[in-house]
C-alpha cells in the first residue's frame, strides 16, 4: 500500500467511530474492524463473523486495510446478501493486494466479514476500515464543485458516479475547470462529460491526464441536461479530482566492461579489480563483512562477538601485495590507535574512513557494513545510497512549440544514464519558475532504449516561459530528480496574467489581473480549502462564482483565517491562486463549562474546546479566566465592569481555584483568547457554591513513572490536610459511555518508594491519552476530596536512567553496583543492560551484562566479575537496549 493510501486511511481511522467487537452486528455505521487480541497475534483455529447492515438500496460500501499480517492459511472472506443469501465476493491472504475497494448493495442488504484462521503459525492479523461511500448527485443549475469520493485522498476501486443538471435555460453555457486532477495512469479512471440530445445523453469529451485538464465549456439546447460520469477500474486509485463548474534503469553495478569502474567502499582501484579495505569484498567492495569478518569472500572471522574485530589492526592492500611498511588499518567500524572505538554518526568502514550515503532517519548508518537501515532519502538507491536511481544525462530533445504545447524526445541508453537500479518508466515534467512540477507525459521506458521516444506535452498556457524535465522511475514509482533541465516559451498572447490578492480582511478577499482586453466577461470561482486553525476540521464554507466585466473581484461572506482557492478563467484559460483571510477576535466561547469537584475552600473547573472551531477566527493560544462573587455580578448595574476578584490565563482546559470561602457563591468567567486577542463579549459562564465538610485536601506530587500500551503506572503521596484517617482513594479516568473510577487502599505501597502509593490502571488503549485525578475520601465525607490530576499517554517512549547509580562493595576481581528504578520509565522493564568497558590498567571488548527484573524493588543489585586488580572500568546502566544510561567509573582493588 502506497504511503498516500496510509496516510488516508490514518486520517479516515481518526474521523471514524471507532469499533473493535470481535464479531457480532456493527449496523450501518462507519468503524473499524480488528482480529481477536489486535494488535497482538490472533488465536489459533479461529472463525469470527462480523454483520454490516442492513443498507439502504444502492449503498455502496468502502473497505481498506490499514494493516494485514496473515500467515498463508488464514485470510479475511467478504460476502454479499443477494436475495436473502449470502454470496461470496472476495478473500483477502498474505501476500494479496491490500488495494483499497468497494462491494455494492443492491435492494436494502447486508455483508458478511469472517476472519478464519487454522492450526498453523499465528500472526498480528488486521485493522479494516469500513465506511459508506457518496458518489454521485445534482448538478446545481447556478455553480458548485464536484468532487472524487473521498477526495483529497484516493478514491474506491470500482466506482461508476453521475452527476446530472437539472433542464437547462435557453443559450446557457455551463463553463468546467479542473482545479486538480490525479487518476490512475493509462486512463484506466476517466472523468467524461455528455449532453443529452433527443431524450438521451451523447459523450462529448473524457479527461483522464493531467494535460487534458484545460477549461472547458458546454452549451445547452432549451430545457437540455449536462451529466458528468466518473469511472474507476478495479485495480489502482489515485487522489481524484476536484472540478469546478458554474453556468455561465536496467540495474547495474560499475562494470569492468566500462571505462569509469567505481570502487564502494573505500576501495582502491588496481585494474581491472578493486584492491578492498578489512570487512568487504567482491568484484567492486560491495559486500559487507560486518563487525567479525574479513578477507575474501568475507571467510575469516576475527573473535565470533559482535564486534569480533574490536583491537585488531590489518596491513593494507597495494597491488595485491601486503605492505607491512606503511600504516596499518582498522577492520570496518571501527578506528583509533587500538582500533577499538566504533565510528561515530556518520562514518562507516575501515578506520571510519568512508562517509554515510545519502541515509532516511537522521542520516547515520550501520557502523560496519555501511547500509542506511532505515532506507534512503528520496531518489537514492539503497543499501549504500550513495548513487541516485539510473537518471538521465542528457535530458530532452525538443523539436516544435506553439502557444499551448511542445513536441521533442528522450533517448534511454546506457551512455546517456547514470545512477543504479531498473528504470521502468519516464515522465516529462514542466513548471514556472517558482511553481511546483507538472507531470505532462508519462511512458513506458522499453522502447526508448533503442530509438528515441517522441512525446507532446498540451494544455499549457501562451506565452509562458518553463522549465521542462524528463526523469526516470522504478517500479515503486522513485525517482532521481537532480537531473538537467532547459526552459522552452510557449507562443501566443495570455488572456489573463498576473492574478494577486490586493486586499484581504477577516471576512472578504479582493484579487485583481491583467488582460489584454481589459475587459470581460471573466469567471471568478472560489473555494474553502482548509480552516488554518482548526486540524483535521473540512472547511464546509459554502463555495461561490460569478461573473464580473472587468479586471479585479470582491469575495465577500467568507470565514476568517482561512484558505481559499480562487480561480479565474475566461475562454479556454485558467489561473488560480490560494489565498488567506486574516483572523480576528473570537465569535465562539468554550462548551461544557463544568465545577467537577467542588470542597470547602476549592473548585476545579473544566470546560471542552469550542464546538464549533471555525468560529475561533484564529489560532487558539490561551484562556482568559475571571472570578466573581455572585452578589457582585447580580447586584452590579452596569455602568461600569464588575470587579473580578482573581483573574488569569491557562494553557489547560481547566482551572485549579484555592482558598475560597467556605458556603459562598461565585461566578467564573472563561474567554477564548486566539493571537489577536478575546472578544469582551463572548465569554462562557459558570455559577457555583462552595460546601462545608472536611474533606481531604489533593494528593500531593502525582506522577506516571512507568506505560505500557494499555496500562500506566501511577504514583502520589498523601494529601497535606485530612489525610489522618484517610479510607481510600479514588482514581478517575474516561471511558466509554463516561468515567471509570477505581477504588485504591491507603496502604498500599509502592517497593520502589515505600512512602508513596502506587496503583496500575489496565486496559487503556494504545497511543491514546488520558486526564486521570486521583483524590481522597476520609472518615469525614463519603465524597472524594480534592482531585490531584495528570495527563498522560500510553504512547511507548525512551525510559529514563536508572537513579543513584554506585558501588556498594568491591575487590580485586570484582564489584557490586546498586541502583534504583527511573524517576519516569515509559516502557515495561524486562532487563537492565550493564555495559562494562576497560579504560586504564584493564584490555579486551566491552562485556554486556544482563539482569532480569521480575519485580519493583527499592533497590537493585549485580556483581560485576572477571575484573584485573587495580583496573579502571567505566560501567554504564539502563533500562532495556534502549533506554537513557547511568555511567560511572569503578577501580578494582590492587592486590
């Protein structure tokens, strides 16, 4: 599944009702489907059945596997009711394609999913998304937009949509442009357009590449009707389209067979073979022994560690001769006096010699061998990365232009490329200067390797200069794109140029252009792409068009902080430009303002988001909070504001009030406040009466110090006031359909800090975060006192180094090292890792010591064996292979 199609499906996952029944009747709405114990293994010998359904009539249902791990006998079966029955449709198995696709319901239906798995090895199984699909509708008689479904992201497999107009006034034009359009290549998607003429509908025009994508219009006869039709195949998708309308290299290494033989590696050049440096071999030094082997074919192995070849030095290779009169070297990974220092970041090879490729992540790579294991940067050709995919040298021939296209060629033979790697297809790309690149022609690269391939590039604009590109790709579709280009002009005159945004308010935009009649009628089409403000929040702003006799347009209505695509056209020309409203002050106040916990002399208050984002007009950045006493506000009038008793600003969506008196009546005020400021007359509000019991004061120093993906570990001390006669505490959490509470005993302690309670809250779901407040009920209430509260994810991280790190005893050959738990471990415990090096008076690689955990404890304890009297060894703790480490240094005792 391509990373498009992932990054869809995460976002879709994000905006779905989230189901995870193993089984059962999920109805009509929109979920996701996992396998038993996801993301776990599933079970062995395993029949699951879900029910979807039952549809309306000529629903068509979307299915997409976020992730699939199968092993070969199991697979997820798809049937559709036909008749009363079931039918089966599909089967999904390790290895099959994870494309996207939809299953059609005829008359008011169900489908059935069963997952079934057999004796054999069991895997991590899967997460389906499922959601209905709109496709298909009216065209408005005046102006709108028409969309692919599920367009930005890639739409269904499978799919046949209609839009229809309604009948048509006399002499009326209905004007289309594409704003984007992305289908699968080789017009296997189309988009086409029709008429109808004699009571039924004939094809005028289909688009399917991004060269076709020029305006258009359609005329219509007296009461006539315009449909457009969408069509996808049942393999690939793309992003889709989005149309507005209104009426008016074969793989190769360096070969000794070409004059430019490459050595990898470091390797010398002793023609017509490379002379390898310790820790690769083969014809050009391609291969990577790794940290214990060396020589020919990488046969001779150094100590059988891990780093084997650690303290060995290698005489260097001249000629094919050993040469003992010069410097020895490392093996690979390795460098320093004694050879015993692994390369830093960035370096690999023998002596660290030769520097890391063109690696993904943060650019390093595996000391030894040279390989960026977490891949390369684009248009680079793994494992080293140092060669761009084969691109070419040369470039493209142009034979014509005229005022909308070019001709020329491109020739792919082996003195016109570079790089490494299989080239299966090219593409030929324009753009303007500071614009983004354009695909024009995409082809098969098979037949320019022995003759050129002509190629047209259409639909650009008059009288514009381009840079033009051809670039070659592999068949993932990756490609090398610092490639020669050369600038071609297109002939003719432009209609409209130089379109720009001369005014912009919160609430309207104003564009202005030139054009060589100056005069109109030009079409100005405009659309809400996205509210600046509010993530994953669609702009559902209504779209707009008109049609004005000169050269500048006024946008009014529109939503503050916002992105508007704005199109003008006249003929068969098209620009568009994105523009930004300006924010201002919020017209939305925060919802669900609550007092959840309410004592003697404090209030914590809590309030959600605004539902409404579009109304905050900006980024959000803070919230303004006023306290009132409810006599003051009731009694005040009017003239002049009432005086707040405290007042502040929070980051948070909640406020802590203290020291209060006890049964008194207050009023809170909450403002959002965004980067212009708040608006004084949007602010939400909160009545409330302070009690008179003696319930416990908040825990004190409430912390997660340890996660899991479906737990969190949780720690506090007791509160400093009515914690005497403490009966229990309560810890609160969400859950679905409302809170979970969980009672907690006073007396239990936690073995790593015995003055402290501890308690493990289960069953959370993974990367997900929670407010948890713990709080404390005394013999003086049967409500909990004040929450203490923490937010928290249990979204796995880095554990922290283990605390107070030292020696407890020592001797000549040995030490005992003592330590305690991390102030905050963000992973389960399985093992500490002790890494014991020489420095001083000691020799040898470093020793990797292993002490399983089993429990917490205060305090943890190894023996530290097989040191050399009056040795200095550096010692390093952590939690796990990957945790922060604790360092010191030990001196065994001399004898």
């Amino acid at each position: 599944m391509s990373a498009v199609a992932l990054f869809v499906l995460a976002v879709l996952w994000s905006c779905t009702a989230h189901v995870f029944a193993w089984g059962g009747n999920l109805g009509t709405g929109d979920g996701v489907i996992t396998s038993p114990q996801w993301p776990n293994t599933y079970w062995n010998n395993q029949k699951v059945e879900w029910i979807l359904g039952p549809y309306p009539q000529a629903t068509s249902v979307y299915f997409a596997f976020t992730e699939a791990e199968f092993e070969g006998g199991d697979g997820v079966s798809f049937y559709a009711e036909r008749d009363g029955s079931f039918r089966w449709i599909r089967l999904v198995r390790a290895f099959y394609s994870l494309t996207p696709f939809t299953i059609d319901v005829g008359k008011a239906g169900r489908i059935k999913v069963v997952f079934e798995s057999d004796e054999g090895v069991v895997r991590k199984g899967f997460r389906l998304l499922y959601s209905t699909v709109a496709c298909g509708g009216v065209l408005d008689s005046r102006a709108g937009i028409i969309k692919s479904p599920q367009w930005p992201f890639p739409y269904p497999s499978g799919l046949t949509c209609e839009w229809i107009s309604m009948s048509l006034p006399e002499r009326t034009s209905m004007y289309f442009v594409f704003t984007n359009l992305q289908l699968e290549g080789n017009c296997q998607d189309v988009v086409e357009f029709y008429i109808e003429r004699g009571g039924s509908f004939l094809l005028l025009r289909q688009v399917c590449q991004e060269s076709k994508r020029l305006p258009f219009s359609i005329d219509a006869e007296m009461g006539a009707r315009i449909k457009v039709v969408f069509r996808s195949d049942l393999y690939e998708s793309s992003e889709g389209f989005r149309l507005m309308y209104s009426a008016m290299q074969p793989f190769y290494s360096p070969s000794a067979s070409k004059t430019d033989i490459s050595c990898f590696n470091g390797g010398v050049l002793d023609a017509p073979v490379c002379q390898c440096p310790p820790g690769f071999s083969g014809v050009y030094c391609e291969k990577a022994c790794g940290g214990d082997r060396y020589g020919k074919d990488c046969e001779e192995q150094c100590s059988g560690g891990i780093i084997g070849c650690s303290g060995k030095t290698f005489p260097r290779i001249l000629q094919n001769v050993l040469d003992d009169s010069i410097a020895r070297t490392c093996a690979s990974g390795l460098k320093g006096s004694n050879c015993d220092q692994v390369c830093g970041r960035g370096e690999y090879g023998a002596n660290c010699a030769s520097r890391c490729g063109f690696c993904g992540g943060q650019g390093d790579c595996d000391p030894f061998t040279g390989h960026c294991e977490r891949g390369c940067l684009p248009g680079y050709h793994p494992p080293y990365c140092q060669q761009g995919i084969t691109h070419l040298l040369k470039g493209i021939e142009v034979a014509s232009i005229t005022a909308t296209s070019f001709k020329g060629s491109i020739l792919v033979t082996p003195d016109n490329t570079k790089g490494e790697g299989s080239v299966h297809f090219f593409e030929v790309q324009h753009k303007e200067s500071g614009g983004d690149w354009t695909t024009g022609v995409f082809g098969k690269v098979e037949p320019c390797r022995t003759r050129a391939c002509p190629f047209t590039v259409d639909g650009l604009m008059p009288n514009t200069a381009l840079l033009v590109r051809a670039l070659l790709l592999n068949e993932d579709l990756q490609r090398y794109d610092r490639v020669p280009y050369l600038t071609v002009r297109t002939g003719g005159q432009r209609q409209i140029a130089d379109l720009v945004v001369t005014t912009a308010t919160p609430r309207s935009l104003q564009v202005a252009w030139t054009s060589p009649s100056k005069q109109g009628p030009f079409s100005v089409m405009y659309e809400c792409e996205a509210l600046l403000a509010c993530a994953d929040v669609p702009c559902k702003h209504v779209n707009g068009a008109l049609v004005v006799a000169n050269t500048s347009a006024t946008l009014e209505g529109l939503l503050p902080c916002a992105s508007y695509r704005i199109t003008v056209a006249r003929d068969d020309e098209a620009h568009s430009i994105t523009a930004t409203t300006r924010t201002t002050v919020p017209d939305a106040v925060v919802s669900d303002l609550e007092a959840t916990h309410l004592a003697n002399t404090t209030v914590l208050a809590r309030w959600r988001e605004a539902s409404a984002c579009a109304e905050v007009n900006g980024p959000l950045v803070r919230y303004r909070w006023e306290l009132y006493r409810d006599e003051d506000v009731e009694g005040h009038n009017g003239t002049t504001p009432a005086l707040a008793l405290r007042s502040g600003f929070t980051k948070n969506m909640m406020v802590m009030l203290r020291d209060l008196e006890t049964l008194t009546r207050y009023r809170l005020h909450v403002n959002i406040v965004n980067i212009v400021g708040g608006n004084p007359q949007r602010w939400a509000k909160l009545p409330f009466r302070t009690l008179h019991t003696a319930m416990a004061d908040a825990p004190l120093d409430l912390a997660v110090y340890r996660l899991n993906g479906t737990a969190l570990w949780l720690r506090w001390a007791p509160p400093t006031k009515g914690s005497e006669t403490l009966r229990h505490y309560v810890v609160t959490l969400p859950a679905p359909g409302g809170r979970r509470n969980e009672t907690v005993p006073p007396n239990t302690p936690c073995p790593a800090w015995p003055s402290l309670t501890c308690h493990v809250v289960t069953g959370l779901q993974p990367d997900a975060e929670y407010n948890i407040s713990v709080s404390a009920v005394n013999e003086h209430s049967d409500e909990p006192g004040v929450p203490a509260t923490v937010r928290a994810s249990t979204k796995v991280g880095t554990p922290g180094p283990p605390q107070l790190l030292s020696v407890k005893d020592r001797s000549a050959k040995s030490a005992v090292l003592q330590w305690q738990l991390p102030d905050v471990l963000n992973a389960d415990l399985h093992y500490f890792e002790i890494v014991v090096s020489p420095k001083r008076g000691a020799s040898g690689p470093p020793r990797r010591i292993e002490v399983g955990v089993t429990e917490e404890k205060l305090w943890y304890e190894s023996t530290v064996t097989g040191l050399v009297p009056d040795g200095v060894y550096s010692v390093m703790v952590r939690c796990g292979w990957n945790g922060e480490s604790a360092q010191l240094e030990i001196n065994s005792i001399p004898k």
